[in-house]
C-alpha cells in the first residue's frame, strides 16, 4: 500500500502531474513510518488481526469505553485486559458480542467468529494461579490460535501432569503458569520438546515476596530453553504464544 | 519400540511360551520410563540430535574427555559449552571435526554437515556481549537451525538497527543479547511480529548488578510478547531458538 | 491391587479370553498413576488424615463451604486455614463440632476424638507471633499430634525459657516462632537435642522487611541442625512437627 | 549425676561433714550449667557422639590438628567440614582410621566401626550438588545413622526419580540436595510422607544469586512440611536428620 | 554588605567607639550565618523565584493553606505539588491565579505572567508516566523555563520519537520519563548532544518492583552522560531542567 | 545534502531520465539513515570534539593499540578510560602527546592544545574516591571545559567546604563524587544554585554493598535537583558536566 | 539476697531442721531465676523506673487499657507508644496526668514529677521526621533524662546546624532523626565528640524503600563512632539515650 | 585560644597598632574554622588523645609510613587499623613501642603508658568474630578506656554468658560482636541496664549474605536500647565506646 501510493507519486511526476518541488514537499511530510518503519505498525496489525489491547488498570470507564468504540467498529475485535465488571458493562452496549472472563477480569469482543490455528497449551500449577493462566489463555484465543488449558496440575502431586504428558506432546508451545516454588516449567520443560513459556504469579506470602521467588526459580530451570514473562504477565505469554503458535513452516536449506 | 517389546511379551503369552506370572515379573521390573514416561528421553534426542550438552565450568579436562568420547562415539556431533583452549585440545585428539568457538568457550564437533533449517537472528548491543550472543548461535547452529547474527546495534546508536529492519523481518525468531540498560529487545520488538527471546549479561559495573540491571528492564520490556532467559545464558536461548525455528507448519481448524 | 488388575488381565490373555492387541490397548490406557506411583494420593491420605487442607484465603465463603461440605461429609475431620468469623460460621452449620481459633483463623472438625501420640512443643517469642504459633499447634493436633504450647519466652528475658527447659526436654519436636531478631531458635537448638523447626513471623517494622530479617537471622543459626520454614508459615510447621513427632521407633543394624 | 552431685553435698552438711558456708562457696562456685541448664553440654554428647564438630575454613593446619589431636584422644570419633588434603594429612597421622571424602572436603574418624540405625536418604538433583549432599551423607553417617544416597535425579528428567519411588518410601527422613530452580524438594515432599530436610546449593549463575534463587524456591515449596537449610549447609542437613532418624517410638495418649 | 557590617564595627574600634570587647561579643554573636555561608539563603531565592516549595503529602489543607499564604503574600508566586483538589480550593481562594494541574496534582500560582527562557522538552514513554511528566514540565515552566512536552513516544515504537528528532535538537535539556523498561532515556541520549535528565515512575507491576527496574536501566544507559532522579521525581527534574536551562553563556579561556 | 540528493531524483523522473520504478528501486535503498536520522552520528562528533570513547577494560593491548591508531590519526585527541601501564605504553608509541593518569586509568592525548572553556568543579568526600573523581575531571577537561578540583572535603569536618563556598559559586556545574554515606551531595546542592551531578563510589566495606549505600543516599538527596550518576562512572559525569557546561547563553521570549 | 534465702536453706539442713530429700526438692524447685539469673528482671526496673511499655499498635483499646491500669497501679508511670486518640481518652480516665503526643502517638502518665538529669539533644532534619523525633524525646524524657530538641535541620541548609553547634556541645549524648539521604548523622558526628545515635526514618519515595536508603547511609556514617537504630525506632533511640546519659561518672584506673 | 588571638587583634585596632583596612583584610583570611566552627578539629584531639586513625586498606606501604611518621611525631600515640606484618614492620622502625595485634591487623603505638578509665567489655560469640572484636578492644583501649573482653560466649550455649552475668553488671558500655544469627546482642541487652553497641560480622555463608543477616537481626532486636554499628566496623564500635564510656558524671535538674 505504502509502496503503490509512492509509485503513484512518483507516477505523476513523470506524467508531468506534478513538479519535482511539490513532489518533494509531500515527500518531507512523509514520516519516517511512512518510509519503511511503517512496517512497525503494519506488523501489529497483521499479527494481532486488531491494532491495539487496552490495558484497563488506571483508566477510568469513559476512557476505556471510547477506546473500545473506536477499535471494535474499526475492527470488530476486542482484547481488554484487567477490567472489571463495571467495564465490562460499558463494552457490553458497545458490543453485544463482548465475553467477561471473571477471574481475569479481560473482556473479548469478536465481531464474527474466526478459525483458530494450531495449539497453544496452557498449563497451570494451583487454582490461585487462575487469573492469569486464563489471561493468557483468553489472549492468545483472541489473537487466532487454538488454545487448551491444563489447570491445576502443580508438582507436589507429580502424578497429575505424568497421566496428562500426551496432551503435553500435541500442543505447539506450552505457557506454565505457577507460582510459589515456579517448579512447574522445569517438571514440564523436561516432559516436552516444545517451546515453553514460564509465568511466575504473585502467589504466595512471607518469601514468596510477590512473585520474585518463583520468578528465580524459573530463571534458572534445569530444563534448558524455559523462556520467562515478567510476574503476573498473562498477556505477554499469551501474545508470545500466539506469535510461536502462528510461526508458517520451515524449509531446510 | 516399547509397544514392539511389549506386544512381543504379550504374545508370548498368549502363545503360551511365557506364563502370566513370569510376564508379570518382567512388567514390574519395567521402570516408569520404560512405560511411557519413556517419551522423555526420546523427546531429548529428537530435539537436540544428540543426548546431551557438557558444561564444562566445574569439570576437569579428564571429565570432560569421557563424557565426550562416549557422545561423540555414539552421535558423531556434540556441543560443550564454557570450555577453554586446554579441553579443546583434548576434544580435538577425539574428533578432528571439533572447532573451537573463542569468544564463548564452546566447542562444536559435527561428523558429517547436516542441513541447516529456518533462521534463528542473534542481535547483540555492544561488543562486550558477544561471547554470550556466540554461544546462542552456535547453539542454535549446531542443533540444526540456519543462524545469522548483526553485533553491536545498541539503542544508543538507533539508526545501526534501523538500517537493518528487513533483516529483522527475514528471521522466524530473533535472540536478542543486551546488558546494562537491556533496552535493545523492546527496540526489536517493536520493531517485528517474531518471537523474541531476550538474554540479559553480565556486563557492566556499579548498579549493573551483574546483569540484575539488564534483567528487570527486559521483563519489563514495554514491547509485548518478549520472553527473558537468565543471565549470560546464550546456551538456553539458542536452544529455544532452535525449537521454535523449527516448529513444523501451522494447520488452521 | 494393581498388580491383582494387571495379573488379571495377563491371565485373560494366557486363557485366550483376551487377545495380546486387545491388552496391549488397555495397557496404553493405564496412565502412570495405575502403574506405581499412585501411591502419592494414598500417602497423601494416610499422613494426614484428611485427604485436603483448605486455605481460605482468596476463596468465597461459597467455595469453601461446598469443599468443607465434601470433606466432612467422607472423612469427618477438617483443617481450614486463614478463616474468619464468616466462614466459620458456615461451617458451624455443616459440623456441630466445628471450632474457630480466633489468632490465627484456623476452623477444626473432629467427628469423634481420636487419640493423640507423642508430643510436639510449639513456642513462642512475643504477643504478637501468637497467630502463627497457633497456626502450627492447630494444625499438628487436628493430625493427631499431643501439643503443648510456651508462649512469650522471647531471649530479651533470657530467664523465661531457662525455668523450663525441663519441657523442652520432653518434646519429640520443638516448633520455634519469633519475628524481628529471629534469635530464639538458636537459644532453644542449644538447649535440646531434638529437632527445632524455625518459623519466622513478619512481626516488626522497618528493617524487620516483613519478616526477612527473622528468616535469614534462622537460616544462619548458629545451633546446629535447626531447619526453617517460609515467613508465617505455621501450618507447614505444624505439619511437619507431626510428620517427625509421629515417626514409629527406629531399627539398629 | 547431677542431683546425684547435689544431693551428697547437702548429705554431707546433714552429717556434719561439711559446714554450710563451706557448702554454700562450693554451690556458688557451681555455675548456672552445674544446676540444670548443665543438661545442654551432656545433650551434646548424646546427641552427636563426639562433643565437637571441627569447621576448618579459616582454620590453620595447625590449628585444627590441635583440637583433632584432643577430640580424637577423649572420643575416638571425629567430623571435621571443609577441610582440604593439607589437614587431611596431617589428621591421618594422628588416626590411621582417619577418612578423606573429597567432594565435599570432610575428614570423618571412626575409631571402632559403631552400628548404624534407621535410615536417612540422601537425595540430590545435579552433578554440581554433589558437594553439599556429600557433606549431608557423611555427616548423618558419622554421627551413626544408616545412609542412603540417590543422585543425580532433577526434575527436567522426572523419571529417574519416578523409577525409585519405593526408595523414597523406605526412609526415616530424606536430605534433598538442589540449586538453581530448587524444585526437587518439592516433587520428593509430594511422592512420600517423610519429613524433608531441602538444602539449596549455590549452584548456578546469573539470577541463580548464590543459591538465592533455590532458596527462596524451597521456602515457597507447594509440598507441605518440607524445611529448609541455609545454602550449602549440608553439615546442619546431616545433623537434623540424623536427630529426625533416631528418634524413640512414639506412644499414643 | 557583609563586610560592610564588619568594616564599620573594626573602624567603631578604632574611633573609639566601641571597645574591643565589646566589639568581641557581637562578634561571637555573628552566627556562621553573617560570616559568608548566608549566601545559601540568598542563592535559594535567586534560584527559583520563589523562597521555598510546599510538598503537601503529609500535610493537612490548614497546614498548606497557611504556608501557601504567607509565600503568596511575599512573592506572589508558588509552586505546591502532591495536592488534591481540597487544597487547590483552598489555595484558589487565597489567589484567583491558581492552577491546578490534575495529572500530577500541583498547583501554580503566577501573580502576574513572567517571561520563560530557553527550552527544556519533557518527554515521556507511555499515557502513565503523564502524572511525573506533568510535576517536571509544571515546576520547569513555573520556575521561568519555556517548557515543551513530548508525550507516549516509548520505544516499542520507535519510529515516534524518529519523526520528531528536530524537535530534541531544538532544546537545551531534555528531560526522560519513562516507567518499566526504562529504555527511552537510552534512545534519545544517543539521538541528542544535549543533557538529559532520565526520571524512572514507579510504573509497571511484577518485577518493575515500583520502579526500581528503570531506575537500574537508566542508570546502566548505554548512552553517555545521561543523568537520573530519583523514581517519580518529576520535581527535582523540573528543577534541574531550569538550572541548566537558564545558565549564562560561557567563555572559552 | 539529503534534500538535494532526493530533489535531484525526482527532477531526473521529471526529465524522463529515470523511469518512476527505477527510482522506486533506489528509494526503497535509502536507509532510514539517509532519510534524516543520519544526523545521530554527526551530533556525536560535534559534542565530544572526537567520534569514541575507549572503554579499556576487557580490552587487550592490541584491540585498545588498533583502535587507539585510528582515532588518533582522524582526530589528534583521545580518551581511553580504566587502561593500566601496558597500554599506556602501547599509545604513548603511537602519540607522544599521550598522558596517563594514574589514579583513575584514563589516557588523553590532544594532538594541538585546544582552549578550554566554562568552569566545570570537580569535588570529592575522601581520599578513596579519587580514581572516580579523576576520570571526572580528565573527561570533561579532553573533551574541552576548563575544570577544576576541591578534594578531600567530606562532610565529617564540614568546615572544608565552608571555607571554599566561594569556589562552588564560581562553577557553571559541579560533579560530586562520594561513596559511604554518600551525604555530600546534599550540602554542595544546599550551597550552590548550579547544577550538582553526584556520582557514587564503590568505598566502603560492609553495608556499604560496593556503593549501593552511597547511590540510594544520592538519589534521595533532600537538596533539590540533583541529579546521580552510575556507581563510580566518573566518565558519564564528566560528560554531562562538559555537555551542561558548554551549553550557548539562552534566549528569554 | 538470694544468697541469704540458700544459706539459710543449707543452715536448716546443719541444724537438722531439713532433711537433704527436702532441701533437695526445694532447690529443684528454685527457678534459674531464683539462682542469679533473676537479676534481669529487677535490672528492667532499675533502668527504666517503670516495668513495661506498652507498644499499642495490634492491640485493642480494652487490651491496653488492661495493661495501662495494672502498670499505672503499681508505679504511677506509664509509657504508651504508637496509641491513637481512642486509647488515649481509655487511659486518660485512668489517669488524669495522661498526656498524648499526637505527633508520634505516645502517652505518657508521670503520677508525681519527678527530677530530670542530664541532657539529651534530639535533632532532627525535616517536618516528616517529627513523629519519630517526638517518640525518642518522649521516652528519654518520662524515663528521666532532661531532653531539649533541635527540629528541621537538615543538611541542605547547612548554616541551620551551624548556627547551633553550641547546643551540641552542651548535650551528654545526641539522637539525630532524618529520613531520605541520612546525611544529618554524618555532619553531627563531626561536630561534635558526644556520643551519636542515628535513627534513619521511612520518610520518602522511590528508591527511599521505606528507610532503607537513610538506614544504609546511616551505617556507613563517615563520622566515626555513630550508631544506628532500626527504621522509625524513636522508642529504642530515647531509651539508648537516656541509658547513656545516666551513666555514673567514671573512675581512672 | 581562638578567641584569644581575635580580641588581640581588635585590641591592636584600638591601640591603632593596625588600620580596620588591615584587620578587615586578615579577618577574611579568616576562614569559617577560626571562627568557632574551628572547636571540630579541637575536639577530634579532646577525643581520641591522638588526630587521626590510619585506615590502612588501600594504601601502600610508604604512605602509611609517611602519615604514621607525623601521628607519632606531634602526638606519640598512633592506631592504625586493617595493617599487615609489611606495614607493622615499617612502624615498628619508626616507634619500638609498637605493637601488632595479629586477629584485626591492628597496629598501636603508646609511646608513655597511660591510666585507663572505666570499663568497656566486648564481647564475641564466636571464634571468627575475633578480628572485629579485637579491633573494637583495641581501639578503646588506646584511645584511654579500660577494656576487657569475654569471647566465644554464643547463645548456642547460653549458659557460657549466664556464667558470667556478673562481669556484664560491672561493665559501663558493652560492645556486642556477632556474625551469622546476630542473636547475641538481644540476650546481652535483657541481661543488663548498660548501653549495648551490637556489631554485625560477615562470617558464616549462603544467606548470611556477608553480615546482612546479622545487621537485620540486630536492627530487630527485641532488647530495647541496642545500637547497632556497619558490617565488621569494630573500629567504630570501639569509638562509641570510649566515648560512652568516658562521660562524665550527670548532674539531676
């Protein structure tokens, strides 16, 4: 698109439609993004299928209510994560479409129903991990890829992942969500060939201290290639997902 | 090859050549793994076409020579990682195919050259992180993925990235090696729609922290969908690379 | 019982009641929790007595009373952590026999009393480390444990636990609780020779640090063999004085 | 024996043998330790079966020869930690019995082979933990518990402990040994109903932080009553278990 | 004037007017104060335009409310910040002229408008680092820099601080905000000759550890001379930001 | 320059010299850099007088040697910062003009004596703190200010800096140098109207945490605006006192 | 005393007026209080002139006010720390001579005045310190030391402190508050050879981390022979003060 | 003696020996120290019966010869601290009188002996906290204190301090030093009314994080009045001692 309106451009130039001057006036008021880092831009949109995921935490009703309108009768989808009932409600007359997910607390919106692709597998640890095992789950869903949970399956009962490790074979990328000890990335990572994402969560109290535990923990896994999302970040995981998810095949050279 | 052995037991007795009892003795003497978890070690091999990676930090030269003639006898490749000149010249007497990467220590041996696959990109932001950028390339190189890399394109310098956008746009995954400030992997995701895998180092002084620094700023990074390895591990993030470059092709449902 | 299944089956095959194929596809079904390692739940049951613990924390007063309601209703016996008058008072409703104790928010159900075996000491250093010591003497006597507690014997009045040294000497095991300085494992562990289970409280301000200062000032105990549960972790101190306090007498060879 | 002490000197003044301010000069001459809290010295003893444990970092050759010279004279038995093969040497001369256990660097003297009771398992997760649960080992041993290792065990390879669950099960108290990700306590605490002693090692780099990273891990263990030793601290491990591992049978109340 | 005071008390010696020891006692009475450190006080006005800002967190609106007059009073200007719109209605009373700037919660007060020098450019990464930005861009402006922002330009786009690099070229200091990654300092350091002052906000959740995660990149910028106020100092930037904008020319030597 | 390439493109499509995709082609070639970004290399030679900055440690005596070459013959002057005496001699062979400064490390060599201009003061607390004070100064005095030195003046006999208030109030800007407590930067701030710039030193032992004491002190100073350096980057504060310092008078509008 | 009740015990055993069997039984009941130890207790009275303080915070008004009457009842003195309005209006029915310091929340209850001695100087250096400045003069102060204060002196505005360096000389020990950079310690100590005692306060923001900044300056304090307090500790500041200032006059050996 | 020369000066001006032009000049020359502040350095005499301390770390070999050359030159009596043999050899040629004490590398030079005054106890808890103690024994000792000393006291073994409770009662100041737990100083300070100055070690290992352990605990002391000094600062506890230690007696008001 870019490249054809500057051909045009450049086009009229030659047809004597335009002076070189006024050409070169129009050029001076190209952005940068207009001239080969718009590739930024066009990037997110092709890699989300909607051009922007609203934050909720600090922003009030109105403000995320006009955002939402904007993007939805843009682009008919919808990722709002860490909003509350409230929000929801707002969005809701804005779209009747639009889903809550109350233990996250995002809200989806999708215009009409797309196909999903692949699968993305997300495991978690304890029923307080929850929140944002499903905040990566909801995004990555919204974003295209077939997503599955696994929940509750945490290390001290070993046995709970061992009777599931099939599951664990058929996904694409595995997002481990835990908190605590964050043993479970290192138990999963050794079951599995696939890419896996680990999530600390803030659970916990005393040396848990907010999440740094198991996020330590998960940095040094003994299974090698456990990348890591900053504590509680659902939706990174599940943009990273999707994005590993969605990968096209590889060729050998 | 398990179900073949257990199929054949089976029958036996089926045939009568083995009494339940006698099969019964033999079953328990199948150890979980033999049972399915069995996949694991498989899974190993698959992934990585050879059984194991030395790190040789804490091993002494003889160590490190037993371990790789026994890996090199079997698979005719192998990777030691954090090795220096003194192994290196013993791995050389096992394998005349054994090179020596300086810069990280690691030591590559590849009997006969395999196809490389894909494109992993190591993108490093100054001089000083390169030992841990080469060892995720090499990593990722030797396992089986084609890598290309682009050193020393810190933020400080942005047009040095800039320039080289399409490039970007060119990898499957991109592994990108920061210390100090680790500024660089939001700069690149923000500037592509792969995976990026970020890896802190060790580099720098005073509130560096050892690459404390680098590491909060990278899961923090304000582009989404960055995961973070730990500190100073290039190996761990080349072998993420790796699988996710080569992840078979996507089928929609 | 497993092996009874598994002889079973073998046997069905040797008398041609089942074909090697047919077993071999119900042999796949059996996950790994079939084939050994189900002991796991069955330990789980037999250490403590009730098959689960509920910590209330994060949960509604809905969710807790439907798995109370389950509990009870199999095992007669519950431990629920970090209650408050609220849920108590559902429980109360579900279990006549239930008991609220107010410091640390335990409820405890015992249908009929059973016995208690050996005995585990829970002390304690100042006023305000009650709720955790109480934790641990609650949850150590609703799994069968004869408890005793020693209250405010903190090392600033170092006369205190000296008048009664005598009963930590008849103590199997010795639960030790104190926040700010964390001193007085060490002043016990020097006292007695049976084991002495740390807990530190997040009692104090400032440097205290929530009760960092009390762990590590434990982990560096200068009485040899004193071991460290997490910050306010009296549940799991509880939990293990019970698991020490009630091992059967040990077997020269 | 003391009251034995006591109550002939108050005879003695009964019998005129001896007048009240002379009894009074010898009770004030008596300390604190002669008049009960003495029971902590006499503890020690029964407890380790030597009266002193020799820590030799920062200790000159010549320095730890002089305490072995007298420990080895009164007791026969002799645990010296962290010592190298200079003290080896010189300890060798004084007790031909004596023994170098190189990994961890501890010198054990055993004057007449003494039985062994109950059993302690010592349980470690990478080649690099060796060190530490070496120390554990032999420090249980020395002090006369019956050990048991399993190394070599960590979680990304979860079979290898799978396939030895029943070892697990035949033990008194199980030492386990981890760094970086710290999450083998927690597999271990789930599979068995044996009191866990979880020691962190300072294994690894970067995040890893000395050990911090495991530490905090096991503090966090979602296994319930599982205790934690400072890093490194196989020497306090060995100690506790051993005081777990020999503890009478219990009576029911 | 100083010295003027203490010539005309020698010459009072003298003329005989006053006898040396007398002239001795007030001199003792001279605080340090009269002797030359006085400037201190002097310099404080000259610096700011006004004697002293009033930071009212922690302050009732009767306490700001009397401060606020009795500075208004004597210079008509005045700068409060951390208020909320309690105290602005009550400082709205004391002078029509009163601002308040919500973001930040500071209140200005110019009695009558004053000119604005040079040109200090604020700008900042995302929508929430707006309430520091806000405090440095108010306090610069009110203490008589000519102020631009340039707001939501962090650098997971890079390409909007791209197109406005005429714009940091054109001031004189530029002052950073940014929260989580802390990398813009970083990016327009390496785009500008000119200081810049990099303020890090407590933006962010998980391992942003209230902002201690950009404070630590901004102070490992990969890009020289770039200096840091403390997390959310968006005053002490503002203040800076004037110092150095409105330093006189210099003189080669 | 850009302008004029562009425009002489667009005339040559104008005149039927080049077809609309032949410029297309070449349009497409034009690096981000040409389109205006380019300008970030030129600023870094006008601000330092010299294109880099020598960072020696990790360096070998020939890297520094080949480097140092080409820097000196383009541009006469150099800065090479934390070399030891080896290195000195390698460029005192390329440059006789080269000069080491033996206390912070830092080699300067300035090929023709240039004028210095401003007054950038140079303070610091203790002897400890003269390698970082040194490479203050000798960076800002290469790169062209005139500097000067107070040292030796730390706040524990706080009539030193008294006594010389009057050369505080002579500097354009003052770089404060301090490790411990780090309080000296908030009595220069009180006594001076100037721009302070605090860099803390890694002097200490203890709690001191290799500076962390000193760089906290600094970014909490109760004087206002100053701004705090890295931990012992006296480099990055000379910089920016040569930035502050060189700044053109400004204009009031 | 105690030395009088045992030989008299011991006299009765000579005189046959006790059999040793009772004598015996009666030591065996004599606490290691009643043996020397007990001093302790009676040294709490001696130092303090009332047994007890209570600290509020966690306790409920009728928990104080329980503790309040019993103490006001035997020794007519009373200290209260960190009480609010409510408690206050308990004890001041108890006691008329009540009175509250709403700064820092203490209640004190002097039943007849007694006579200060000494002096102890609390200095402090900004508004938000005075809470814990109150707290220290408050307790040296109802303990019996004579208390004068020296309020907002903090080093920015350094001629406030040299102005009254001569009410430094005239204090017996010195308790200098300050929060943020702890700078104030350091300046004190230099002027003066009395005894310093620093109490670093949670006042600031950022990187202030609730005291940890001002604590870490406080310790690394470049004057020597200061000593600090925990964060927010006036209570312990004003009891070490007046401890110190109650010394008796010392004696030439 | 300050004054004396001031109102000879004023004097001159009245007997018109010198113009006020002339006094005025020299008066400036004056600087802030004569006039009053000066009483800083006179009372660093007063203190220490010696100028200055030679804090040897870092400093070669000839320069403490040069600084120690001049100490004993004007005052007789040198400490210099953190020395090695090297050092005490150069000293000792300077002054016989030197002695080395070996544990803190002390160097002490008392050219005639001197009373002593008063009673300064340290006391240690373990054999590696020696060189710190000793460093605080030895610096109060020289600079005129009585000192004694009772090691090897820890709480571990609590009846070793309760045996000598008496020694504590007859102390004027008690210095504290303890690594590891840091629970000394907590049973120290409930056994006496004497002010308790606690210094941290960095001895023990893993989470004793160099003396941070210790430092908290002691922060945290439940013993109310305990001053706590930097990490292994014996030379700053020994100050604070003789300082507390030699005020004078206290008169009542």
């Amino acid at each position: 698109m870019l490249e054809k309106n500057l051909l045009k451009l450049l086009e009229q130039i030659a047809q004597g439609k335009t002076t070189p001057q006024a050409a070169m006036a129009r050029l001076k008021d190209f952005s940068a993004e207009d001239l080969g880092v718009a590739s930024v831009d066009h990037h997110r949109h092709l890699r989300q299928g909607f051009p922007e995921v609203i934050y909720c935490a600090g922003k009030t009703p109105d403000e995320v209510e006009a955002i939402a309108r904007a993007i939805i009768k843009r682009h008919g989808t919808l990722l709002a994560t860490r909003a509350d009932k409230k929000i929801y409600q707002r969005v809701k007359k804005l779209a009747k479409a639009a889903v809550f997910h109350p233990r996250s607390g995002a809200i989806t919106v999708e215009g009409e129903k797309r196909k999903r692709t692949g699968l993305a597998l997300v495991v978690s640890a304890g029923t307080s991990d929850l929140p944002v095992a499903e905040e990566a789950a909801v995004t990555a869903d919204i974003m295209g890829s077939a997503v599955e949970t696994m929940y509750d399956v945490g290390v001290a009962g070993i046995h709970r992942i061992l009777n599931r490790v099939d599951r664990l074979s058929a996904a694409r990328v595995i997002v481990v969500v835990a908190g605590m000890d964050g043993a479970l990335p290192s138990v999963v990572g050794g079951l599995t060939a696939r890419p896996v994402i680990a999530v600390p969560t803030s659970v916990g109290y005393g040396a848990a201290m907010g999440g740094l535990s198991a996020l330590l923990a998960m940095l040094n896994s003994c299974a090698s290639g456990v990348a890591v999302m900053n504590i509680d970040n659902g939706f990174g995981a599940g943009t990273l997902a999707h994005k590993i998810n969605t990968l096209p095949e590889n060729v050998s050279k």
